[in-house]
C-alpha cells in the first residue's frame, strides 16, 4: 500500500510507502533560526535518513530559507526553514528492465504536515531526477 503518488516533472510516477515528520524546531530551547543552526538541522536530517536506511541512497531536497524582518541577533540575520521536516521512502519501476523496481530515500521540508501527493506536492520534491538517483533492487 502507498501512501501518495507523485508524478515527477520526468513524467515519471513514484509511490511514497514510508513516511517521518517531525517539528523543524522542536525542542529549540535558546537562540533563533539563524543560517549555522538551519544548516545543523538539514545535515541532521540528511544524516538520520542515512542512518534509518543505511542500504538505500538518499537525496535531499534543499529546503527554502525564508528571511523575515527582524532585528539581527548575535548569530547573524535570523533564517527560517519550512515548519516540518520528513524522510519518505519512495519506489517507482525499475531504471533497468531486468530488475523488479527502483527505491529512493528523500529528505525535505515543507510547511505543513501533510502527506505529498500529485501536482499538490512541491516543486521541489516533483524535480526529483529519479534516474540518477535511485537504485534498482530484486525482490
């Protein structure tokens, strides 16, 4: 069973199965969004995805950065990332014909928690070039 379908800007279609969200800033106690704790947070992601799926490549999507109005603090201009974080796991046909299907691990972010599907999934996440990023496997 998948979760949501996405056609790729490829024309090609992928079928998430697995799906983790979490809060972009949970758990921020001191500081503010600034551009070193962002870029903290997206390697962390990158990282969990690899260490979750050690077998599959994973592929982040890089996230857009909002700078807002604010008063400059002592980490530089504040920087902000979408509020949610996720990991899916994607599969699609297989990229060579004797294989049984391709799989790919994706990191992003994005504003709300919802679970991507069709043209309602972002840009980003459909620009995905599913060909020289996913890996066949045998069942």
């Amino acid at each position: 069973m998948s979760l949501g379908h996405i056609v790729l800007l490829s024309g090609r279609s992928i079928r998430l199965t697995e799906l983790r969200m979490s809060s972009t800033y949970g758990g921020m106690l001191e500081g503010y969004p600034c551009k070193r704790i962002n870029d903290r947070k997206i390697r962390w992601l990158q990282g969990q995805a690899a260490h979750a799926f050690p077998s599959t490549p994973v592929h982040l999507v890089p996230p857009s950065r909002e700078y807002p109005d604010e008063t400059v603090g002592a980490f530089g201009p504040v920087e902000v990332l979408p509020s949610v974080a996720c990991v899916g796991v994607f599969g699609s046909t297989a990229l060579d014909p004797t294989m049984d299907g391709s799989t790919l691990v994706v990191a992003w972010f994005q504003p709300a928690p919802e679970v991507p599907a069709g043209e309602d999934a972002d840009l980003a996440l459909r620009s995905i070039r599913w060909e020289e990023l996913a890996q066949d496997y045998e069942l």
